[in-house]
C-alpha cells in the first residue's frame, strides 16, 4: 500500500525559504518509470502543479517558478524534500506531494497535504 | 501558462447522467493522457479515470471518461448524493514539460 505524507512549518515569513519533506512508503524512488510530485492548492481551490522528481533524478519544475524551487530525493530515507524561496502571501496554499508514474497516470495516490500560510 | 478549461459546476438529480467537459489544447490532451480526479470537502484529490477511461481498482463503473481531438469528458452515471464533489481533469503538457490541471468542476446533487 503506498502512503505518502507532507511535513513542514505551517506558517512563514514573507521573503524566507519554505522546506516541506515528503515521507513515503510502500514503492521505491530507485525503481524504473517512478517519480515523486508536488501539488498546491489554493484557498480558492486551483491545483497547481509545481515540480516532479523522477527515479533517474530528472527533475521538472513549473516554468513560472523555476527559479524558486529545488526538488530533491533521499532513497535511503524514502523522502523527496521541496524548498521554495522568496515567499509570499500568495504562496498561501495546501501544498500535497503524490506518486507519479511515467506515462499514462500522473498522480494516482496522493498525501493528505499540509496547509502553509505566509504572512508578517 | 497553459490551463484546461473546465465549467465552473454541473448539477443533477440522483440517477441521472452528468457530464464534465475539459477543454485545452494539441500540446496537452490532444498528445496526451488525461487523467480526472475527485476531492470531497477536506481531502485530497482522488484519482478517478486515466488513461483516457481507465479506472483504478475500487472506482465504479459508473465513472467513464472519452476524448475527441483536444477535450475530454468525464461521465457520472446514476448519479448518487456522494458524487456531490469538485472534479478535475489534468494532463502532461508538451509545452510546458509538466502537468497541468483544469479549474475544476463542481457537482451538485439536487
């Protein structure tokens, strides 16, 4: 059974550095065709794709946020870690990381998600 | 950036067919799978249909997705109270080189 799950603060400061860590279980990030998204979504309720990391390490980023956003994995501790910078009252959203698989299905299991505000 | 477009909601009565229509365009549905989604107040998204019109283990039948050129639908047949939900379609991007998802559809049950 795969379950993911969404950690990190639940409020930031304008201009500072989000970091939000995704713990997985149940697949492994080294096996072919297996990646590892994250997902936001706005208190008006929009889904907004923001990176990918896949099992060979290649990673995507919305073209609009690339120069914000870093997307790592650490196999040994089935975790995929994304930082954002530069944070803003906008950035305010439930953030969810899911398991992707290339191909035909995009995000088939999803984690609970975790809701962060930024605000002074 | 590139957006499906997707009818704000859609409403029906219980056993009744409902449709969702997405709308986008040759670099995303009309190249690619789309997949749909459905979020009950509070959770997160659920996948529904992908591959066009395939279903996940444990999504009735009653849930079916089709593709012509560059839209899809999602239909919900006999329509039930626990269908009341937001739906979304999604799809890769060729042009954007990663996912997008439509603005969601509401489903309310009468």
């Amino acid at each position: 059974q795969i379950t993911l799950r969404e950690s990190g603060p639940t409020s930031v400061q304008p201009t500072q550095t989000l970091t939000l860590t995704c713990s997985f279980s149940g697949f492994s990030l080294t096996r072919s065709g297996v990646g590892v998204g994250w997902i936001r979504q706005t208190p008006g309720k929009a889904l907004e794709w923001l990176a990918l990391i896949y099992w060979d390490d290649d990673k995507r980023y919305r073209p609009s946020l690339k120069t914000r956003l870093a997307i790592t994995k650490d196999t040994s501790k089935n975790e995929v870690v994304l930082t954002m910078t530069n944070m803003d009252p906008v950035d305010t959203a439930t953030y969810y990381c899911a398991h992707s698989f290339v191909g035909e299905i995009l995000f088939d299991v999803w984690g609970q998600g975790t809701l962060v505000t930024v605000s002074s | 950036q590139s957006v499906l477009t997707q009818p704000p909601s859609a409403s029906g009565t219980p056993g009744q067919r409902v449709t969702v229509s997405c709308s986008g365009g040759r670099s995303n549905i009309g190249s690619n799978a789309v997949n749909w989604y459905r979020q009950l107040p509070g959770t997160a998204p659920k996948l529904l249909i992908y591959s066009i019109n395939r279903r996940p283990s444990g999504v009735p039948d009653r849930f079916s997705g089709s593709k012509s050129g560059t839209s899809a639908s999602l239909a919900i047949s006999g329509l039930q109270s626990e269908d009341e939900a937001d739906y979304y379609c999604a799809a890769w991007d060729d042009s954007l080189n990663g996912v997008i998802f439509g603005g969601g559809t509401k489903v309310t049950v009468l």
